[in-house]
C-alpha cells in the first residue's frame, strides 16, 4: 500500500477483540486505497456497551486506548471511535492531535443528507441506548431531525453473534421505524451491525445508512483537514501528570498535554 497515503486509527472503546476485527474488516472494505487502516482495542471496561454505566466508562477506556497508542505511534491522520454513541468524542477532540470521527456523529449527518425530507431514524440493538442516543442527537443540534429511535431486545453483540438470525429482526425493525415516524432514512447502527445495511436494504422502503460505512466515509474526508485547524493539544491543561490519581502514566501526560 501507499506510504503516502493517511492513517486512520479505528478505536474500540469496549474489550471485545473481535469487535476491532470485525470494524477493521469493514472499514478498510469501504476505504479501499485510500487510506492505512489500523485498530486498537480498549484494555478496560466493559466487552460491550449497552448502559449508561457501560458508556460512562467506554468514555475513559477511550482516552485511555488513544493515550497508550499515541504514545508508541505517530499522529494519525484520522481517529473513529468505533462504537455507535460515540463515547468520548467530545473529550477526543480536546485531546487529539488529529481529527475526530464517531459512528453516531457520521451516520447522523449522513442520515439527513440521504433523507428525502431530512430526517431520519435510528434502529440498533438494546433499549439502554434509546436515551443515549437521544442526548448524543442533542448535544451535536440533530435532535429536530432525529425522527425516532427504534431498538431491538438483543444487544448489538448478541445480534453480531448470530447474524443469519438478526437479519429479519432488523429488517423488520427498519420498516417499522420508517413507518411510524415518517422518517426519509433508517440508520442500522453498531459496531456489531457493520455489513448489515447492504444485506436488508432492498427489505426497506427508505435508504438505510450503515454506521460504520458512513463513519470511514467521514473520518476520509476528515482527514484531509488543514492540521492547524484540527482541535486539541492547543488549549494547554494546568495539570501536570503528577497531578493526576490512578490514571495510567500515558494517559494522565495526554490530559496535561505533555
């Protein structure tokens, strides 16, 4: 592969080793040459997320996975937090000395460009993550496009772990969603899900956005940002490492800025 060409760093913010695999298959499918894919996986937390608690803490293993990668690597081009609801992203992009792509974020955007009318609905798998991505629709100014959330019992792992059964669960499920709010676009959301979309798309009525497709396609064009508009580093901490508790040594230097 080219040497010249950028490098993006999938994130995993839960311990699933073979979440990280199954992103990375995907996202370098849809990135094709256009970019060096590289993955990480978190090393504390919860294997998948499907609470608040969970999400909370996938927030940290997030700083935590970047800090212990950055500091073993050069910057990367890009960075995708690699779950839908995007754990950390706010703090990633106060951090980071590369642009910042989410899941949700991307697919979100993506949704309402796609949308006939602009708006869109979101499927995915557990209930926790009704309200979660509700607040994340909010706090990035998309809640009056967010048409409805629509999830499934399993979680996002059970389904991944039993594809052949999930599909008509989520297909179904995608019609429903577009059904009853009137959405333009249906969002299969999850890291679980990637490949999903393409299987039941021609199942639903409205263009379906996979989550992790959208998110590669946007941390591409991310990654093509002049560096010295890219937040992070640039408002310096007046922490010192030292001054931080029970972070590991990597971690605490990143939040300092050192």
């Amino acid at each position: 592969m080219n040497p010249q060409l950028p490098t993006l760093l999938v994130l995993n913010p839960n311990t699933s080793a073979s979440i990280t695999a199954l992103l990375l298959e995907h996202a370098r499918r849809e990135a094709g040459e256009r970019a060096r894919l590289e993955g990480c996986t978190a090393r504390l937390g919860a294997p998948y997320i499907a609470s608040e608690a969970a999400c909370a803490i996938a927030a940290h293993s997030a700083l935590d996975a970047w800090a212990e990668w950055r500091a073993a690597h050069p910057a990367p081009q890009g960075l995708l937090i690699g779950c839908f609801g995007d754990p950390g992203l706010f703090a990633l992009r106060e951090v980071c000395d590369c642009p910042v792509t989410g899941l949700a974020e991307a697919a979100f955007r993506e949704a309402q460009r796609t949308s006939d009318n602009g708006r869109f609905a979101v499927v995915t798998g557990g209930a926790a993550w009704g309200p979660m991505l509700d607040r994340l629709a909010r706090g990035l100014g998309l809640d009056d496009a967010l048409a409805g959330i629509h999830t499934v019992a399993p979680s996002g792992a059970a389904l991944a772990a039993d594809p052949q059964s999930a599909l008509p669960l989520l297909a179904q499920a995608c019609r429903d969603a577009a059904r009853t709010t009137g959405a333009g676009s249906v969002i299969l959301g999850g890291a679980g899900l990637a490949g999903m979309a393409a299987r039941i798309r021609d199942q639903v009525p409205v263009p379906i956005v996979d989550s992790v497709e959208a998110g590669v396609r946007a941390a591409l064009v991310a990654s093509r940002s002049t560096p010295g508009l890219v937040a992070g580093m640039h408002a310096k901490s007046e922490l010192h490492p030292g001054d931080w508790s029970g972070l590991g040594p990597a971690l605490a230097r990143c939040l300092s800025g050192s």
